[in-house]
C-alpha cells in the first residue's frame, strides 16, 4: 500500500519520544498497524513477544528467549541456516533447540558444493583448485522443501543473509550475526573508536 502523505522519519534525532510517553502518532499509521497486528498470522507472534518480554526482562538470555518462543507458539518444525565456520556453535544450538521436542533442519552454507568459479564470484582462497561457494539460496530451498515454522540464521555472511532472508518461506530470526574481528559482537564497533568505520581509529 501506498503512502503519499507518510513522512521520511528519522526517529534517531526524536528529543522528546511521544510515541512512547504520550501516544504520539507520527507516522499516522497507527490504525493499519493495529489492524495488521491484530490479523490471526500476526497477533500470536505480538502476544508470545510481549509475555516473553514481561516475563524474562533482564534475567532471560537470548538463548533462552528463543526457547520460550518456541513453546508458546507451539512450533513443530525449525529451521536452521548457518555458517560452516560456525559448525561447533550451530551443533549446539540444535541440540538445545531440541529438547523442546522439535524437528530441527539444520543445512550449512555451503550445501551443494558449487564453485565458485562456476557462479563468477570472486575467490577467498585462490591456491586452491576448488573453492565452494556460500549457497543462500540452496539453504532456503531446503527449509522451504522441509515445510519449517520458525527460521534461526548463524553467522551468514553479509549479502548472504540478505538473500537467505528474502527467499525464506517461513519467518526469521537471526541467532549469531556474523562479524569476524569483533568475534560476531557487530554493534562493539559502534562504541570502540579504533573499529568505527568513519573514525579511522585513534592516532595513539
């Protein structure tokens, strides 16, 4: 749907917060949001955020949020997309993913061996005489196939995510974002000023 009348907003330099004070409208879609929020696709996954919210502010990990998700909604079939550099990690969240009783499909990045020659991209490691690709693409295809609820990505690498999220059937939520200085911790580089992009790093 189109909004002719909807302001760019930039609610980075909002001084006052009204929206979270006073009810504050700025956008002017409160009431097609409410009504898409309240659509029987959406309002379980609001009310399962909010109960999590309330129930674990401060005391529950990620980790275990993502648990209680799973129970609430009732979820039968996850998904998980992850790196093959993060093998150890994604072997773990599975197993605990597990205990809650579900199917898990867990499908590595570089499912189906293509070449990275074979697709034109360029080469990380080119002493090699074959090189596989990360392959988004195929990874979506196999949780789609596998008809998963809930998708989890583990350090998919920029771009690739993108891609994965945008041919997932199902809904996504990222577990580990991948960040390979800051040992996948992407927003430190927003408080250290030696990794800050604009900063160029302090002259000490």
């Amino acid at each position: 749907m189109s909004h002719s009348k909807v302001p760019s907003l930039d609610c980075t330099r909002c001084t006052h917060r009204d929206c979270y004070t006073a009810r504050k409208d700025c956008a002017g879609l409160k009431e097609e949001a409410v009504e898409l929020l309240r659509r029987p696709e959406n309002e379980p996954w609001m009310k399962a955020a909010a109960s999590i919210e309330a129930t674990g502010y401060r005391s529950w990990t990620r980790l275990e949020e993502i648990i209680r998700l799973i129970e609430a909604m009732k979820l039968e079939r996850i998904g998980v997309a992850f790196c093959i550099g993060l093998s150890d990690e994604a072997e773990r969240f599975v197993t605990v993913l597990r205990t809650t009783g579900v199917k898990v499909t867990a499908v590595c990045c570089k499912v189906c061996g293509v070449s990275k020659d074979e697709l034109g991209v360029t080469r990380l490691h080119k002493e090699r005489p074959f090189e596989a690709s990360c392959n988004p693409v195929a990874q979506a295809l196999v949780l789609n196939e596998n008809d998963t609820e809930l998708n989890f990505t583990l350090g998919l690498c920029l771009g690739h995510d993108i891609l994965f999220n945008k041919l997932s059937k199902a809904p996504i939520s990222a577990f580990i974002v991948k960040d390979r200085v800051l040992a996948h911790n992407p927003v430190a580089a927003l408080y250290s000023s030696y990794h800050r992009p604009s900063s160029g790093g302090d002259s000490i």
